[in-house]
C-alpha cells in the first residue's frame, strides 16, 4: 500500500515537471510567467479566473495578447423583450397624465431590465475584452438614461459601440454622431439655423476628439453652426437631416474657411493628429498607467492615425508595449465598480449571478450603468475611485456578497457567490490559485481558519481593487 502512494505521488511529481517544461517553453518563444498572465487577465478580463490563466499559462506574450483580443461570444444574453419586439411609441401629446405617468414608470422598468442584461453579459461572456471595451466607449461618448427617455435609443446606442468597440474609430465617430441618444443626450435637436445649440458642438471637440486647449471659443460656435439641422425626428427619434433647419453659410474651423456641414466636419478632425493621440492617452490609461510615456503615445498614434484608426491593431500595440508589462506599472490601476463586482463572479466561476443586486450595488459604489455622472463619464481606471469611504463601502459589498448564504433576501437570492466561492475554497487547487487574485502581495493577514475565510480575507484585502 505505502509503494502504490509512493508510485502515485512520483507519478504526480513526473506530471507536474512535465507541465512546468510545457509551460515554460513553447515553439513560438517564451511562456508567461503566472504574475504576466495575471496581469494580462487583470486588466483585460475582469478577474485572473482559473480557466482563463490555465488557458494563457502555456502561451507566449504575443500569443496570449492574441487570445485575449480574439475570443468570441458564442452564446450571447438575449436582450429584453421590449427591445425585441418593440411596442408603438405613442405621441405625448396625446396621453393623459395617467398615461404619460404609466409611461415613465415603465421606462424606469426597461431601463433597469437593460442594466441587468448588461451586467449578465458581462459576467457570462467568454469574450470578456469587448465588454471592457464596451464600457470604455460608453465612458467616452457618454449619454444618460436620465435625459434620453428612450431605453430602446439607449440599447440602440450600445450596440453601436459594441460592434464597434475594437473595429475603426473614425467610422465608430461618424456613426455615433448621427446617433439619436447622442442627438437628444446633447440638445442637438434644438440645433438650428440662427439658434445655434453648442452643447454636441463642444463636446465633440473637447471630450471625442481633440482634447481641452486644442481648440478656440470661436470654433466650438462655427462647429455649433455647421451641425444644425442634424436631428432625432419622431416619436422613435430616427436620424434625420433637416435642411431647412442646416445653417449652409461659410465657417471657420480650426484655421479652415469652408461651407462645412458634419461630415466634413468629422474629415477635419479626423485629420488632425490630436484625435489619435486623444484615444491613444485614454487607451494608455486604461490598460498601461495613469501617466502615459507622452512621446511613445504620439508615435502609437500616428501609426493609429495612418492605419485608418484601427482600435484592434492599436490596442494589440498597447498591449505589446515593454510598458504594459514593466513592473512598476503593475497594481497601478484601480477597478472601477463594475469591474470590481463583475470580477467577483467571474473570478470563482458563478454560473450565474443575481444580476439586479449587481447592478444597484455598482451604484451604491458611484457607478450606475447607463448613467454617468456628466459629459466626463467616470473617472478612468483611476485612484480618484479610492478613499477611507469608498474602500470600506466596497469591503462592505464584497462581504455582503460572501455572507449571502446566511442572509434572507426575498427579491433575489444573493446566495450564488457564496456556493461558487467555497466549492473553489474547497478544491484541491485553491492552494495554489489563490495567488491569482491579487494584482501583487496582500499588505494584511490573509490566512484563515478555514479556505473560505482565507478567500474572504483575500478579497477584502485593500489590493484586491487594483488591477
């Protein structure tokens, strides 16, 4: 008996060096360490989850960027029924008060649906990255479900930026400015010869392409001229160009004297080389550090600029960059809300989650989906998230997720986390996976009576919220 053990644990000693060779050499170079792959699947997936780092432990730096980048959603989340098979809009001239009350308590209904759904794709997803970029887009071209009534223009807008969220820049501007939730978010509606609104106007020079003190006083009001006319139109806020409403007279813009309308506008813009280095900086923030290498960033947007704003190719570039990967840029980012309560979930491979808890703890945390704050959005990837307050109302989140099983919720039950959490605590792995959660080492005891106790105390160590 005692040489069958000795057999089996030689067997398994013989298993694991040949894993360890496996691991280290691959036919294309290097393999990742397990603190690269961490890294890499901290700032691009959410969580270091078990599946995801057994899949990149094998891969070179350049294979796993690849893979990251190159994973798709197979099986996505239907979205609400309501965007499916969208009900008459009704005008709302023409309801009663009961009506229009009615009304607005079934947008607040679709709203919240559309937050959940948004929330299960991103827990369930197997391609984690877009929904990261999903939620960088959404930050950039920011709208509100508190002024754009619609939750269907909402969806709509969200698609949008999902489908183009690592596709062209310049198409993704062109699309989003003819957007009705951008439109009506921005007053453009109310744009119109001789009453120019400057609201889209200023936005789109300062917040989507050329960045504060790139521009003059004087060409936000030419630009505000030049997108007259450019409107949602109807109950369902379609895009429509009303020339009759289109200032035709000639503008100055940025040293250009011309008879502008949008899109030659957007051409101008997307010309300069201030535009590319824009979403370069803000790219670099999110995924490298919050102080970008300013002369690296103005030649990675040139090469932006020039391969026709391919964000795939640029983002592959950042993530190649020696400066993703230097240490000193590790553990320099903080989680936003959502990505710290998706995180969670994916980290200990919940099946599913109780979505609609998720979403109103996120806001409790300072970031409502679907509603940012302001035309800035939210602060990204950025310490401004963290203080005494904030990080012991997120400790507060995370254990009130852990200590779900003990709790009598009657909405919805929270207890999901819990019995993902301990049936990981309880494997065989756990020992040694459990290094995985943290972007590097806790600065509190961390070590419990029991693997589920270890785990809480993981995750309420103050490193847990960076990635």
């Amino acid at each position: 008996m005692l040489a069958l053990k000795q057999n089996q644990s030689v067997s398994r000693l013989l298993s694991t060096l040949v894993l360890s060779v496996c691991t280290f050499f691959t036919p294309v170079g290097w393999a990742l360490s397990v603190d690269d792959a961490k890294h890499l699947a901290l700032r691009t997936s959410f969580a270091a989850s078990p599946d995801l780092m057994n899949a990149l432990l094998p891969l070179s730096r350049e294979e796993a960027v690849d893979y990251v980048m190159t994973r798709v959603e197979p099986n996505p989340v239907d979205p609400p029924e309501f965007v499916v098979n969208p009900a008459p809009v009704p005008k709302y001239k023409d309801m009663t008060v009961d009506d229009r009350r009615a009304l607005q308590k079934q947008r607040r209904s679709q709203n919240q649906a559309l937050k959940e759904w948004w929330m299960e794709r991103m827990v369930t997803t197997q391609a984690p990255l877009q929904e990261q970029m999903l939620l960088f887009w959404h930050n950039h071209f920011t709208t509100s479900s508190q002024k754009v009534v619609s939750p269907i223009i909402l969806f709509q807008q969200h698609e949008l930026l999902r489908n183009q969220s690592l596709g062209r820049f310049d198409l993704m501007l062109r699309l989003v400015m003819q957007d009705p939730a951008i439109l009506n978010y921005l007053d453009n509606t109310q744009n119109k010869k001789g009453k120019p609104n400057e609201n889209l106007a200023r936005e789109l020079l300062e917040l989507y392409t050329l960045g504060e003190g790139s521009y003059t006083e004087k060409d936000i009001k030419e630009t505000a001229r030049a997108l007259t006319g450019w409107a949602g139109n109807g109950p369902d806020q379609t895009f429509a160009f009303r020339v009759g409403q289109h200032d035709e007279g000639r503008k100055t813009i940025l040293g250009e004297s011309r008879y502008f309308n949008m899109p030659q506008v957007l051409d101008l813009l997307l010309q300069r080389p201030e535009t590319a280095q824009l979403i370069t900086t803000k790219l670099w923030q999110q995924f490298i550090s919050p102080t970008p290498n300013q002369e690296r960033v103005a030649e990675l947007a040139a090469t932006f600029k020039n391969h026709q704003y391919d964000i795939r190719r640029l983002l592959k570039q950042l993530l190649m960059e020696d400066a993703f990967w230097a240490k000193e840029n590790r553990a320099v980012l903080v989680k936003s809300p959502v990505e710290m309560v998706v995180g969670l979930y994916r980290q200990v491979g919940a099946d599913t989650a109780p979505y609609k808890i998720m979403v109103n703890q996120a806001r409790q945390l300072g970031q409502n989906l679907l509603t940012p704050p302001n035309v800035k959005g939210w602060p990204i990837a950025s310490t401004e998230w963290i203080n005494t307050v904030s990080l012991l109302k997120r400790q507060n989140a995370i254990n009130r997720f852990m200590r779900a099983k003990e709790m009598n919720n009657k909405q919805q039950d929270e207890g999901m986390l819990y019995e993902a959490a301990n049936t990981w605590a309880q494997s065989e792995q756990f020992n040694y996976q459990k290094d995985w959660l943290l972007a590097m080492e806790p600065v509190t005891d961390i070590e419990g009576n029991r693997p589920i106790r270890t785990l809480r105390n993981l995750l309420n160590d103050p490193v847990y919220q960076l990635k």
